[in-house]
C-alpha cells in the first residue's frame, strides 16, 4: 500500500515539476515549488514508513522548515525586489 502511495506522489511531483517549468506567472512557480517541496516531505515520511526506519520522519519535519521559510523569502523577493533599486534623481519631487 504505501509502494502505491509513493508511486502515486511520485507522478503527482512530476506534475508539480512540470508546472514550475510552464507556470505562466512567477507566481504560479513559486506555488508549484512549494508543491513540490510538500510532496517531498510526503515522499520521505511515506519512505521513512516502508524501509522502518522512523528518523526518516525528523528529516521531513526539517525539510517541511525549510521549504516554508524558503517559500516565505522567494516570495517575498519577488514582491518587494524594487525597494533595493536605485532611484532615479529626475523622480524626485522638489523638496
């Protein structure tokens, strides 16, 4: 059963992987990303349950970390990119 289950994440990542690659926004990238940052916690856990091994389950819980704080960073780049930007002196309202 859980060699089904990992089959099945496994083609629900490769999904996820294609939509990273075809996304139209950078937005609809980042939430494949992120998809796929889930799947692969589930993907561990799940590994974790069929080899026996239940540390496996701290490594997912790690990697969950991770995926979330990466997700928070990218997408907070992307939106506020411009505030790193030089100004241009002509824009500057007369003081």
């Amino acid at each position: 059963m859980f060699a089904a289950a990992s089959l099945a994440v496994l083609v629900v990542m490769a999904l996820a992987l294609v939509r990273a690659i075809k996304g139209p926004t950078v937005y609809d990238r980042i939430l494949s990303v992120n998809s796929f940052g889930t799947l692969t916690v589930v993907l561990i856990a799940v590994l974790g349950f069929l080899t026996e091994r239940p540390e496996f389950l701290d490594i997912a819980l790690v990697y969950a970390l991770i995926n979330f704080i990466g997700t928070i960073a990218v997408t907070k780049y992307v939106e506020f990119a411009h505030l790193g930007a030089p100004v241009d002196p002509g824009d500057w309202e007369d003081v």
